[in-house]
C-alpha cells in the first residue's frame, strides 16, 4: 500500500520480506534501546550487549513470522523506516525441533544476553504485562510498533498504523485491536486513532498502559 509523500518521501507499507530480518531487527534495537520495558530487564550499556540484543530480536522476529505473525514493513525508498508486529487471534505455534534447531543455530552468540538481561528487575515488572480480564476475545495484538529514530515524528507510525486497520477491519470474525504501551506520552497518539483505555497495570517501576481498538461495526 502506498501512502502520500511525508516530509521526504512517498511511504511504502508491504510485508516484511524473510531477507530483511536482521535489518528490521537492528532497527526496532534502536529504537526501542530507551524505552521503558527495556531499560529494565536489558543491561544495554556497551556496543556488544546492543548487538546481542538486536540479534536476539532477529530470532524472536523470525519466530513471529514462523508462527503467522504478520510483519510489515515501512520503507522510503529504498530505505526501511518502519516495523511493525501483529499477532492474529488465533497464531499456528511453531514445531519445537524447527525452533530448536533455530536457537542452536544461533547459540554461540546469544548465549551472552543471558548476561545482559535484569532478572530480577524483569520479575518484578511481570504484573504490568498481564492483559486485562476484560479484553475482548477474538482481538489482534499489536506486538511492536518501532520507526527509525532520525525519522520519527513524520508521520510514519500512522501509516503502519493504518495499514493495520484496514487489513483489521476487514476481518469479520475480528473483535478489533489491542496494544500495550509503556510510554505515557504514546496513549495520546493511539487515542487520536481510535484506541480507548482498558487498563493500567504497575509492576515494579514499570506503568504499562493497555488499550484497544474495536473493529468498526
């Protein structure tokens, strides 16, 4: 889908091709580096541990595509800008001896990270990432949502989040859209699109604000 030009350029959303896992997951590392979640379970202070962080995204993206995870992508050009995640209703669960041989593959280097995560800050944050009892069923999680950072502000996170929606909304067996933020300030912009509170959860030092977005009867 195609979308009128920002500041620079024409945005293109289309599905995240398998070859640009790694370039998707550099991108959501830095992206998400600051962000509330991170800062407290990943120890992200040296160039080594934010390349192990990255490369364990690229694992976790290539699981979310294994399991039916629609990945897009938003590009300027020839340029990826944007990510984002989203679990259907109803995901295919991976057979365990394919995720096996993927995490073997991939050991040597990601064995580190278990160095670099804040175990005990991550248990203690584990209550804000609870979904509400009163989400409604049959839903589509948006699982992330990341922009580059020397383009956020243009607009590019609507785009994605558009293209989200309509494919969403076409969906008739659908309840509608839910996501989870961590950052205040981020409720304000999916408010503007439609998303109402459902809940906000404490965990530690982490507030995680849960929302959702009905499907347009």
């Amino acid at each position: 889908m195609v979308y009128p030009a920002t500041r620079r350029q024409t945005i293109h959303v289309q599905n995240l091709p398998a070859d640009s896992l790694t370039c998707a997951a550099a991108l959501i590392a830095a992206s998400f580096r600051h962000e509330g979640f991170t800062r407290h379970t990943h120890n992200l202070s040296t160039p080594a541990r934010q390349q192990r962080f990255a490369e364990a995204g690229a694992l976790r993206l290539w699981l979310n595509q294994a399991s039916g995870h629609q990945l897009l992508a938003a590009n300027q050009g020839e340029r990826l800008v944007g990510v984002a995640v989203v679990k259907p209703p109803t995901a295919r669960s991976v057979p365990w001896f394919t995720l096996l041989w993927a995490v073997v593959r991939r050991a040597p280097r990601l064995l580190p990270i278990l160095g670099d995560l804040r175990w005990r800050q991550a248990w203690r944050i584990r209550p804000a990432l609870q979904p509400p009892a009163t989400l409604p069923p049959a839903a589509y999680t948006l699982d992330l949502l990341a922009v580059a950072l020397d383009v956020q502000g243009q607009g590019i996170g609507r785009r994605l989040l558009e293209h989200i929606h309509a494919h969403c909304d076409h969906d008739h067996n659908a309840s509608g859209i839910y996501l989870y933020t961590g950052d205040e300030q981020n409720t304000q912009i999916y408010q503007r699109c439609g998303y109402t509170m459902l809940q906000v959860n404490q965990g530690g030092p982490l507030t995680v604000w849960h929302m959702f977005r009905p499907r347009p009867a």
